[in-house]
C-alpha cells in the first residue's frame, strides 16, 4: 500500500505529488460519507480503499475536479 505513495510512474500519470494527494484525500472522504468502494474492499480501510482505486486507474483526476466547480 505504501508502495503506490512513492511509484513515481504512478505519480506522474496522474499529474503530480498535489494532485495525487488531493485525489486520495477526496476519495477517501467520499468513501467516509456512504460512498461504495470500486475494488473488493477485503480487509482495508477507506484510505487504502482510496489510494488502490486510483492506483488501479478506477478514479481519474477529472472526475475528482469535476465537482469542484
């Protein structure tokens, strides 16, 4: 789980150490309030929920932003 906070591959696909956290930190808020986790959840908390969906590519930044507006 830790491994995808330091790939920086993963990182850079995604735009950046910012965006990244900012993705994760929305995400897993998301999921705080009720949202359904898009992978099995197994045994793992709400941020590692967070952080394996965009690690996977289920989550985008664009969606993330979009409703920010």
């Amino acid at each position: 789980m830790i491994e995808e906070l330091k790939n920086d591959d993963l990182i850079n696909r995604i735009g950046g150490r910012f965006k990244f956290t900012a993705m994760i930190q929305k995400r897993w808020r998301e999921l705080m309030f009720g949202a359904r986790p898009m992978i099995e959840p197994g045994r793992l908390s709400p941020l590692e929920i967070a952080i394996k969906e965009i690690a996977e590519g289920k989550i985008h930044a664009e969606a993330i932003h979009k409703g920010d507006e």
